[in-house]
C-alpha cells in the first residue's frame, strides 16, 4: 500500500488544507511533517485560472510543488499534529454536586435567549418582581431506581401577606418544556404577583422522558404522581403555606398527571385545571395512550372513573377543564369525558350519566363553548371548549412553545375558578 502524508492545517479561512499521494513519494516521520508544514506557511499563490477560481474559493491554493495532480486524493481538516505530536491527557471533571437552594432576583439571573426577549418587553419568570427559586426534591425512588430526585423551581411573589396566609398553584407543563418556559408562556408570575400567590414548577427530568413528558399512562409505578405529591407536601411543610388553598393545573401531559393526582390525591387540593388533557383512566400501554388522545376513551368514562376511584370515598374535586377546538394532538372529546368523569367524582351524576342533583348548563359565549355542572347554585364543574385553538395554552405568549395568543386568559380563568375554593382539613 501507498504511504499517505497528510499536512497540518494553516490559517487560511473556510477550509483545511489537503494531501497528495504520489507514486513515488514516500515521505515519513517528523521531517516529512516539517516539509509539509514549512510548504503551507507560504503564502498564497496570486495567480489562478478562470476555471479553478471557484475550487480556490474552497480550498486555498498551495506551492506550485504541491499542486494538485491528477493521481492526487484530497483530504481536507486532516490534522497533522494529531498523528505527531502526543495528545494531552483527559482531565477527568468532577460531577456537580447538588447546591442549596438559593433566591435569584431579576437583576442577577443569567443571561439566556429567554430573558434577554423579556427585556425586550417580554414577560417572563426571570423579570418578575418576586423571588425566583431552583432546586429538587428527594422523594421515595420508584421501582427499579436508586434515587428519586424530582427538579422544580418556586415563584414567592414580593407581597408583605405572611407565608402562612398564602395560596399556591402547582403548575404541571407539557411536553418539550421547563419550569421556566411555562411560568413565561402563562404568565403565571405576573398574576401571582398581583394576587397574591405561591407558584410551585416540577419538572420532568430528561433521563425519565427524552422531551419532558411527564408519564401519567401505563405502569402506575413508574409514574411522577407520588413524587410530585411527596414534593408538594414537603414544600407546604417548608414554607408554612395554607394547606386548605393549594391548586393544581396542568397542561397536556401535565394536564393528564394532574388529573391522576386529584383522583388519587384530593386531600392535597382544593380544585384542579385541566388544559387540553388526556381523559383520566391510565391507559396501559404508548400505543394505549396514543389512541385515547387522538379519540377519547373508548370505554364509557363513567365505568373507568368507577373501576379507577371509589366514587363513594372520594371527597370531590372542583375542576374547570380548557380544550382547544382544533387540537390535533389530544382530542376534544377527551375534554368532554373528563368533565364526565370529575362530575361523576362530585356525585353531580350517577353511573349512567344522569343528572343526580343540581343543574347543567351548556352555552357558548365569546368564542368559548361552556358546559357547567352546579350544586346549589355554585359552580362545581366546567367544560370550555375555545373555538379555533390547537394544542396550546388559551391566551398565552405566542413566542413560547405550545401557547397561543388565540382564547381567552386561560391563566386567569384557572385562578378566577380557584380562589374561593377551599379543601377543609379532616378534624
């Protein structure tokens, strides 16, 4: 076989320099290497023909002794000094070690593509007046895992209300998005500053879901529900907030686990928002879950509610349920079952659908079809399907993922249904 010297490459732009293979060239070792690299430290030749200056403008021209021949085999961004000189050694980094938990302000956070569109006018989670924190929660490891740390961020909103007096919301985000993308697509800092508000952001760690998605179908076992219900609690515990007014909202993915937690974790809230989820029943399989989401259930959603919950323990769960008219991803109909469901689960209907007590409305107004279950007059259940929406957050910010300017506010609507809501505590 032929000895193929290569040549180290020189500082002309675009492209690395090349070798050429001769029939009767044999250089080798450090002097060959030398001669190469003492040939690409001339300068460029000045002269080119008219039918070469096109290649020249991709690869520099060389010496006239090392032009080009037809026997040539160019190889370009070769490295040289990989083959002669003795590469440095590996410095082994150290794994980060988990650090405290510690307050960020606006004015110090670091600079990202997202919060440089904030200065720009932008409303995010980095430019809120409040303290913006980021850390995790250890919680009891699933099965088959060894440890069970569960990343989330907390707005405390810059209010001289005391910690003891103050609501939270628990935002769940959907698929391909953080804490800090959902907190600046709903603009829920904004609205906890001015209401009054905690807003508490788990997220889904990649090594769980390659895009984020929280896992509210198949194996319960592997499912985040226990971790994020362990979270909650330890963060009411920590920071003293009023355990009758904790909520719960969810988009999509999120959406579904969140519906899982209010069927099987009410005492933690007081009233639940569903934005464009999946109907609850934990379907078995991805394939399983694909069909529900493109489909609804194809089983009565009143035979799943009562396989899945004991309808006759359950001490209800409010909820106001937000669906896109035109979501391609997950149905509407899963709208639709889903206040089938949680009206079954406020004993609002019996097991064939019937209205047992109070009354239904169904309406539409301002572009928003209503479907309202009450009990004595007070809203308990309600249904809004936002005409000419997709698969997005209702009124959102349009620059962030999965969030739509189309619809109504859905952030303030979710806590317009909230805050008279409370969960009173077993005595």
């Amino acid at each position: 076989m032929k000895r193929v010297s290569p040549t180290a490459p020189s500082s002309a732009p675009r492209s690395g320099l090349c070798f050429s293979r001769s029939m009767h060239a044999k250089p080798h070792g450090a002097r060959a290497a030398a001669n190469v690299l003492r040939s690409a430290a001339e300068p460029r030749c000045g002269v080119q023909r008219a039918d070469t200056a096109a290649k020249c403008n991709r690869t520099p021209c060389l010496p006239s002794d090392m032009r080009r021949k037809k026997s040539s085999i160019w190889l370009p961004y070769f490295d040289l000094l990989s083959l002669t000189l003795r590469a440095r050694p590996r410095q082994k980094v150290a794994k980060p070690k988990p650090s405290v938990t510690r307050p960020t302000s606006a004015a110090k956070t670091r600079s990202t593509k997202r919060t440089r569109a904030a200065h720009a006018g932008r409303t995010s989670a980095d430019n809120a007046r409040g303290t913006w924190l980021r850390s995790f929660h250890s919680a009891r490891p699933a099965a088959g895992r060894l440890i069970n740390h569960l990343a989330y961020a907390l707005y405390l909103p810059a209010v001289p209300a005391a910690a003891a007096s103050m609501p939270a919301v628990v935002m769940l985000h959907g698929c391909k998005q953080t804490a800090e993308s959902f907190a600046t697509g709903t603009r829920i800092c904004d609205l906890a500053q001015r209401a009054g508000f905690a807003v508490l952001l788990p997220e889904q760690a990649k090594t769980s879901h390659s895009h984020r998605c929280w896992n509210w179908h198949g194996d319960s076992s592997q499912s985040e529900a226990p971790a994020v219900a362990s979270l909650v609690d330890a963060i009411v515990r920590q920071y003293g907030f009023d355990r009758e007014r904790i909520y719960l909202a969810g988009l999509s993915a999120g959406a579904g686990l969140a519906a899982g937690l209010a069927m099987r974790h009410p005492e933690l809230f007081a009233a639940v928002g569903l934005h464009s989820g999946p109907v609850f029943g934990a379907p078995s399989s991805t394939l399983a879950a694909m069909s529900l989401m493109r489909g609804g259930s194809r089983e009565d959603p009143l035979r799943v509610i009562e396989n899945c919950v004991d309808v006759s323990d359950h001490p209800g769960m409010p909820a106001l349920i937000v669906h896109g008219e035109h979501d391609t991803v997950v149905a509407k109909q899963n709208a639709m079952q889903l206040g089938l469901e949680f009206a079954r689960i406020n004993r609002l209907i019996d097991g064939q659908g019937t209205l047992h007590v109070g009354e239904q409305h169904v309406y539409s107004r301002k572009g928003v079809d209503y479907t309202d279950y009450l009990k004595s007059g007070r809203l308990v259940v309600r249904v809004c399907i936002v005409h000419g929406l997709r698969h997005a957050w209702s009124g959102g910010d349009p620059r962030e993922a999965f969030h739509s300017a189309t619809g109504p506010d859905a952030t303030a609507m979710f806590w317009h249904f909230f805050r008279p809501r409370r969960r009173k505590r077993a005595q």
